[in-house]
C-alpha cells in the first residue's frame, strides 16, 4: 500500500473518530442544558407563582446575571420565563418522592435577586439533577411517575428552542409527545417544526384514505408508508393571485409549475427523504403517450413516487389513470433494488372514506389527500372584503401611478 493510501486511510478513521466525538459531545450538552433549564425554571416557578419575588424580579435577575458573567448567553428575562415553561409544560417528569420538594425552593427567600450559590445548590438538589439527564445509564434507570411510556430519549435529543416551540403550540401531551418524536426523527429547523404544528400534523397523520396494507407485503413498511402522508397538505408557498389569476382559471398546470419553482418547500411539506425526479415526465407505452404530474423517489420507502395533481374533487377514474402509471413505472422503470412505486392523487376536494373503500380493489399501493393553497380564505373573512374585481381596480390604479 502506498503511503498516500495509507495516510488518506489514517485520515478517514481520525475524521470518523473526531466526528462520533464531537456528536457525542454536542449530545451530552444539549442534555445538561436542558438538565440546567429544568432545574432554574423550576426554581423560578417556585418562587414567581408563590409571589415571594416582587413584579419585575425576573428582569432583575437576568441583568445582574449577566453583569456577574459578562458573555453570558441564553439568560434573558424572556428565555428565563422559557425556562419555568419548559418545567411547568413537563413538570410530571419529576419523581414522585423528590428529595427537595417545591416547598424547599420557596424557603429560598431572595426578592430581586439571586445569590450564585443559592441559585448552583436549587439546581444541583433539584429532583431532575444533570447527572440522571446526562449519563445513558441512568436516564434508562429513571423511573417516571405514572408515565412508563415516556420517550425520554427523544425529549432528551432536541433542543430547548424546539421544546419551547412545542409548549407553545401544541397543547395535550399525547400531541407534543407526537412533535417530540418528529423532532427526533426528522431534524426539523425551529421554523419548520412550527410549521408542521401550525399545519396540524399531529391529527392528520396515518388518516390518509389508501390501500397499502393490502398491497404491501411487509406489513412494517405499510405502515411506514402511512406515516408518510397526511390526508391533508397546506401548499402555502402557492399563491394563484400573485399570477394575476382568478379562481376560475387556476388548473393543474398553474399548480404544478408552482411547485415545480418552489419544489423545496414542497418537499419540506411532504417529509424526510424526497428527491425530486422531474414533473411532466413522458412514458411510452405500446404506442400510447403518458405524462406524470410529478415524479419523486423517497430514500426512507425506497420508492418512486407518483403525485397527480387534481384542481377539483376526487373521481374514481383517476384510481385507474394513477395505477396506469404505477403499472408502467413497476414494468419498465422500476430498478431491481427497488420497491414497488406508490400513487398519490391530490386533489382539492375528497369524501375520503369514499375514497378509502373504492381503492381496495387496486392492485398497486395508492392514497388520496387533499390540499390548500394560500389565497384560499375564510369565508366569513371574505364577506367583510370588497369584491374581487373592486381589489382588482384599486390593485391597477395603484400600480399606473407608481409607473
């Protein structure tokens, strides 16, 4: 072996090892933050609901923490008050016969201010220390009151600004249980993960009208298929008047080119995993011409994936212009380490259940869902607003003077 493939070879095992370090490091801060964050904010809970700090103390208590360590940062009074959220939001986390219980941190009387070693002892004694978040081998011995299904991993894989997002948004357990995992699972930014809240993931996950259980053999990658698709998608990034265009004469294409220039977002709307394969994309088969709306392929299933756009309500043929081109794509473009394709028909309007029971007899795996665009508004909302063609005229005055 010569010494540059020796060198690159030394090369590559360090890089790994440094790289496994540092996501093993980064991982064990991110639990001592949030060891940290739980013990203050369960401090600062104690004493701002018992009333035994006056109005203003956390603001107090942020600027003198940060004049005593000049650089600190992560302790404004805003985050601060993040902080009794996230221990108010999982308070149930604590166990049950705490050595230092609530009682114990109202004692603790410092008006507007708080000593450092007051503030170090709260924390050390609290009854999540950082040493039961940090180490491995005791989170799997910690024992949670009344919650044995707790997914402790993956609450203690995100990050505090997405755990804050969480409380804000979404409001029962079992549903900010659902945002944690996807947290975990997906790696959202701060703002997508608010983005699947704001689009109500969590109640139109695995409701999608399909047939895969009948037409995937393992059952496992059925269900992932499910948990794949909403039955309903937000395409906010879709705004059919900024085309100059009335409802009337929004179609598919007006769509799909949409989501063809803004093809991120529509993947970031759809999940993990999407790899964009073209749109339009012509099949020949026996002489008779095929055009797919968009075509991708998703890493997680090993699939392609067919989704035919439909600006109008769901019709039973388009099942069979859907497993038409499930059928040529299975025959002729399908590779040997692949799985079978998967259909979906968007379209804006479905009786899902309508759906649901007329697909069962399709042999290839296919779902409908259906979607929204962002000029479409409430109706009560659009009553107060002059007509359309009023917003028009004024739109083209506006625009004559400014030229």
């Amino acid at each position: 072996m010569s010494d540059i493939k020796q060198y690159q070879n030394a090369v590559d095992v360090i890089k790994t090892a440094i790289l496994q370090s540092q996501a093993r490091a980064a991982k064990a801060v991110n639990q001592e933050q949030l060891a940290l964050y739980f013990g203050i904010g369960r401090y600062v809970s104690a004493n701002t609901r018992k009333k035994n700090w006056g109005k203003g103390a956390i603001e107090a208590i942020s600027s003198q923490l940060r004049a005593e360590l000049p650089g600190l940062r992560g302790f404004s009074a805003r985050n601060i008050k993040n902080m009794r959220i996230f221990y108010e939001g999982w308070c149930m986390l604590e166990r049950p016969n705490s050595a230092v219980t609530t009682a114990k941190f109202t004692e603790i009387n410092t008006k507007s201010s708080v000593a450092t070693d007051e503030m170090e002892k709260a924390i050390v004694n609290s009854a999540v220390a950082t040493a039961e978040f940090a180490e491995d081998r005791e989170i799997r011995q910690l024992q949670l009151a009344n919650l044995p299904d707790f997914p402790l991993r993956e609450f203690l894989s995100i990050s505090f600004t997405h755990h804050i997002a969480i409380l804000a948004k979404a409001k029962g357990y079992d549903e900010r249980v659902f945002y944690m995992k996807y947290a975990d699972t997906y790696k959202p930014t701060v703002e997508d993960l608010e983005k699947a809240i704001t689009q109500d993931l969590y109640h139109h996950q695995d409701k999608i009208p399909n047939n895969f259980l009948s037409t995937i053999p393992d059952y496992k990658q059925a269900y992932r298929a499910i948990r794949m698709f909403k039955d309903e998608y937000l395409l906010n990034f879709i705004n059919v008047e900024e085309l100059g265009m009335h409802d009337e004469d929004v179609d598919e294409s007006v769509i799909e080119s949409n989501i063809v220039h803004n093809v991120k977002n529509f993947i970031m709307t759809f999940g993990r995993g999407f790899a964009f394969c073209g749109s339009q994309v012509h099949y020949d088969k026996l002489g008779h011409d095929h055009w797919i709306d968009l075509l991708f392929f998703n890493r997680d299933l090993n699939r392609t994936v067919v989704f035919e756009l439909k600006n109008g309500n769901f019709r039973v043929g388009y099942l069979g212009q859907l497993s038409a081109y499930l059928r040529i794509l299975n025959d002729d473009d399908r590779r040997n380490h692949e799985e079978a394709p998967i259909g979906i028909i968007l379209c804006k309007h479905a009786d899902k259940d309508y759906a649901g029971y007329i697909m069962q007899d399709f042999k290839q795996p296919m779902g409908v869902a259906t979607y929204k665009i962002a000029d479409e508004i409430d109706p009560e909302l659009l009553k107060a607003l002059p007509p359309k063609e009023e917003l028009q005229r004024v739109f083209e005055e506006s625009s004559k003077k400014e030229n």
